[in-house]
C-alpha cells in the first residue's frame, strides 16, 4: 500500500513538473511576440489552464501535507533557514 502511495505522488510530481514545463514554454513563445494574434490568445487562454492546474496541485500538496502533520503529535512546525541564511549565519560566527 506505501509503494502505491508513493507511486502516485511521484505521477503527481510529474504531472506538476510537466505542468510547469509546458507553461514556461507557454511563457517563452509569447514573449518572444512573433504569434499571429489567434495563436497568441489560444497559448494565453491554454497558460491561464495549466497555471490553474498547478496552483490547485501545490494546494493538493499544502492540504496533505498539513493532514500529515496534524496526525504527528511528535512534528513540530518550526521554520528553517534557507541556505543562504545558514552559510551567512556560518560565516559569522568565530571560533
């Protein structure tokens, strides 16, 4: 049952991937403007759907996620520095 679990958020990984793909390829041929005007609206209107598609994903995502963390008494939500704070944080502290 876990390798089923884990299967399927590794498709929904993909799909997300996928997603964000096709939308930045989206991206990149309206901004470089040499469309006609019909094929610029349809890749517009077609971005419009995948950008939804991926922001409802990453909410899928945030809900399981805070599904599995109510059901932890033992995980507690605490922020962690982004990698650039910690090397920062490192460098100044002296020995």
């Amino acid at each position: 049952m876990a390798r089923k679990a884990t299967q399927k958020a590794d498709e929904n990984a993909l799909d997300f991937e996928s997603t964000l793909t096709q939308l930045e390829t989206l991206v990149s041929r309206l901004e470089n403007g040499d469309l006609p005007l019909e094929q610029a609206l349809k890749d517009f209107e077609d971005g419009i759907k995948l950008a939804q598609q991926g922001q409802e994903r990453l909410q899928q995502a945030e809900q399981r996620i805070q599904i599995l963390l109510s059901k932890s008494d033992k995980a507690a939500l605490s922020d962690y520095p982004a990698k650039n704070e910690k090397q920062n944080d490192e460098e100044n502290f002296s020995f």
